[in-house]
C-alpha cells in the first residue's frame, strides 16, 4: 500500500499522499489541502517545501552529496569540461565527441553581439555594477531574438534562444570587463573552445595575440561546474516563478541574475574577499571577527560561511579549496588573504558557536581568492557565477515549461487592520 500522511484537523482526518524521489527523498503532498481542508501550509523562506519534482539535480545536506543528473560534482569536475557539463544539464544525457563538437560549432555560430548592442555597454557608467549591466543586457536580447517572445515556442524555437543565450553570455561578460576597463572589446574567435574562448575575449588585446594559460583555462572550468546548477536556490527558483508566466527564457534569466546578486546567495564571493580585505587591514585579529560574526547585536556574519541546504559541508568547498592550493602554487602566488581565509576556517570549525549551528566554509569562501589570482576584479566575481549557472537555469526553465508546470503563485496568511473606516483627508 502506498505511503500517507495523516492531519487531524477538529475532528476530521485527513489522508495525504506521500512522493517518493529515486534517491528516496519523501515529501508529504499537500497540492489538495486547501480545497479538502480549506487551510494551507506556511513557510517563510521555503526552509520545507519542494516546489517541484526535478531530474536535474540531487543533493543531500547532510552527507554533502551534489549529482548533476547522477553523476557526482567530483567526477565531472575532474573529468569534463564545462561544455560537457551544460550539455548534460540541458539536455539531460553526456555527449558523445561528435555531439560536443557539433554543440560547439553552433554555439561559435551564435557567439556574435548585434553591433548595435554596443550602445547599451556606452550608457553605463564606467562604475556600474558588473551584475546591474548583466541583468539588463541579458534582459535585451529579446530585442534582437523576436522569436523568444513567444509565450507559447516551437521546441524549434527554445533551442534557438538555449544555444544563442549560451553561446552570447561569455561575450557579454567579457565586454562588461572590457567595458569596465575603457578598452576595446575583443571579438570572439570560432577556433578556441567555450572557455578559452571567454578568457581570450577578457584578457586579449586588439594590438597583439595572447597566450591562454592552460592552467588558467582548467581552473576556470573548474570553477564554472561547480557553479553549473544547485537545485531550486533563490536565484533558479526566481528563473522557474518567472517563466512560470510564460515569460521568456532572457527575461527569466536576467531576474535569476538579480536574484543572484544578494550577498547571502552568488553576491558572497565578492563579500567574501572584501570581508578577508578589511581584516587584513584591520590587523588580521581573526579572534575578533569570529566574536563579531557570534555576537547578535552586530550585524556582521561571516561571509562564504553557512548554507540553507548543506549542514555537513559543501562538496563544492573542498574541490575549491584544493583547486586554490593549486592554482596559486602553479601561478607562483602568494595572496596574503588566503593565510587569513586559512586561519578563519580553522577558528571557525573548532568554536561551538559554529559548530552548534553546522556552519561550514561554502563553494564561496574560496572562489574569490581563484578568481582574483587568475586576474578578475572584485566586482566580476559574481558574474563568473551567473556565467557558470546559466546551464542550470536554462535546464531548469526547460524542464519547468516541458513539464507545463502552473503559474507560481503562492499564499498568505494575512495579519493586516480588520474593515477600517474611511476618514475624509481635511479630518486626518
Ligand atoms: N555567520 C554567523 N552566523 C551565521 C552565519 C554566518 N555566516 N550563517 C548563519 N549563521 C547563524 C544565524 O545567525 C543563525 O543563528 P541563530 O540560530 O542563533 O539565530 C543560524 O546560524 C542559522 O542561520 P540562518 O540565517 O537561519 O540560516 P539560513 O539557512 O536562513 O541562511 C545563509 C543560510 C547561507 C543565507 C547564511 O548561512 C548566511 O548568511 N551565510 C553568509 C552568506 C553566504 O556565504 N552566502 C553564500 C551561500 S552559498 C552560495 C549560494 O549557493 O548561494
């Protein structure tokens, strides 16, 4: 007999479903409890409901276990690229070398910018926010791809705007830093892979031909799997409410953008590095920024420190702390703030206070410090974020329309005045 769940409500009982996942994770259904019972659920902050039943993405918190359609983040970040890893979320299987190159070749195809977008790029002040440009640009494409306003697309046309959104985001990042720098932009170039060619787009120059660091490239990779999807987040939550309108896929991932801009979600590995800035600055007492961070009438927290869903610790963290060590050694350098980034983690890990609440180090405590040695302003941080999540919004959107999922549309319960009377403006 199938699971249930039973709710005592008066003196009725009520029976509800039980879902099972393949990794036998069980939710209690509660899709008909208002119409049988006429209550519904709260939850602020989502902390216990599934908003959906996905094949995308697995973790489980406790054991810190991520799978990208059942393979674990350790494997693919050891093994693949980050063009097999988007293929594999979007399209939900690996691919074979002949499916990758022919995915590559279209996205080279689609990597162009209209010309005309480069008068959005010189609206912006040089000071701009690298995220705020990134929303709004994304947000623009649908002017130059009529086909994506369709509420209702062809398959035909989804994976138009799929492949031309991926294919054009690694230009618009790189022209956002081109942008930010006062230099000319860099075009793309068909010869060099989904990475390689990103990074020749951000560090080329017009005057002369630069070599791209293999090691750089690997690392990048690297750090763009680990980012590629995380389940139903704030930000791919955002994506999928969003599109749940029948909103088009760019304007569905430029509010994910937004959403991904807080510094409690993609915004923490820019926090991260300004927070190890200021204490060594400060002197580097990493005594008194735990105190800081445990003491509730200071609103400091310790950035890149926590998470919603992992209580054991992030296996995002640990492949980035490793990739740090190696990155840096194979670079040649030696960035004070990783001695405090260091010292931080080991005071946090053996005080109670952190312990207790099961707070760990996240994929964002180190990914900062990557970045900046490969050569990245602080401000960039989180748009190389948004750049590696964009598979898994994407797949997550698709998957959101395949499964013709209803408009998002939560409750309340309301707590405002009761039936006020109306009193006239000359009376008030
Ligand atoms: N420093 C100090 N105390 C903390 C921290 C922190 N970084 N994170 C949580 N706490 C405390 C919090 O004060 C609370 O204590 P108490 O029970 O005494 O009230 C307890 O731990 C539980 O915290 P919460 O805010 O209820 O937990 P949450 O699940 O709502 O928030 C979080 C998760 C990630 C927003 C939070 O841990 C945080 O603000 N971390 C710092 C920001 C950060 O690094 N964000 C990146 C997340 S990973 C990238 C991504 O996928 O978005």
């Amino acid at each position: 007999m199938s699971e249930t769940a039973s709710i005592n409500l008066g003196e009725k009982t009520y029976e509800l479903p039980v879902i099972t996942g393949t990794e036998n994770e069980k939710a209690i259904d509660i899709s008909k409890l208002r119409d049988q019972t006429g209550y519904i659920t709260i939850d602020s902050g989502f902390k216990n409901t599934g908003s959906t039943k996905s094949a995308i993405t697995y973790l489980d918190g406790e054991q810190g276990i991520l799978k990208y359609r059942g393979y674990p983040i350790e494997v693919l970040a050891e093994k693949c690229s980050f063009l097999e890893v988007a293929y594999l979320l979007i399209y939900g299987d690996l691919p074979s070398q002949a499916a990758l190159d022919e995915f590559q070749r279209e996205l080279s195809y689609h990597a162009l910018l209209h010309e005309d977008m480069k008068k959005f790029y010189d609206g912006f002040p040089s000071k701009a926010h690298p995220m705020g440009q990134l929303c709004s640009l994304v947000s623009s494409l649908t002017a130059f791809s009529p086909e994506s306003l369709n509420p209702n697309p062809t398959q035909d046309d989804i994976n138009l705007t799929v492949l031309k959104l991926l294919a054009k985001m690694p230009t618009i990042v790189s022209w956002i830093h081109k942008g930010s720098l006062g230099e000319p932009f860099i075009y793309p170039q068909n010869r060099l892979d989904y990475v390689s060619n990103f990074m020749h787009m951000t560090f080329g120059q017009v005057t002369h031909e630069i070599d791209i660091d293999p090691v750089v490239v690997d690392a990048m990779n690297k750090l763009l799997i680990l980012h590629a999807d995380h389940e139903q987040n704030c930000s791919t939550s955002t994506v999928r409410i969003v599109g749940s309108s029948e909103c088009n896929l760019y304007a569905s991932i430029s509010a994910g953008i937004s959403a991904l801009w807080g510094p409690l979600h993609g915004g923490a590995n820019q926090a991260v590095i300004e927070m190890l800035e200021k204490i060594k600055d400060d002197g580097g007492d990493t005594d008194k920024w735990i105190a800081k961070a445990k003491d509730k009438n200071d609103n400091f927290r310790l950035m890149g420190f926590g998470h919603r869903v992992y209580k054991n610790f992030d296996p995002r963290a640990k492949i980035i702390k490793k990739a740090c060590d190696d990155i840096l050694a194979k670079l040649g350098i030696n960035d004070p703030v990783l001695e405090i980034a260091k010292r931080l983690e080991e005071a946090a890990l053996s005080d109670p206070y952190f312990v207790e609440r099961k707070l760990y180090p996240n994929v964002d405590f180190y990914s900062g410090i990557i970045y900046r040695a490969l050569g990245f302003p602080t401000d960039m941080f989180t748009v190389l974020f948004a750049l590696g999540r964009l598979p898994g919004w994407i797949a997550q959107w698709k998957e959101m329309r395949e499964n013709k999922e209803p408009i998002g549309r939560p409750r309340q319960v309301y707590v405002g005045a009761v039936d006020r009377d109306f009193v006239e403006m000359a009376k008030r």
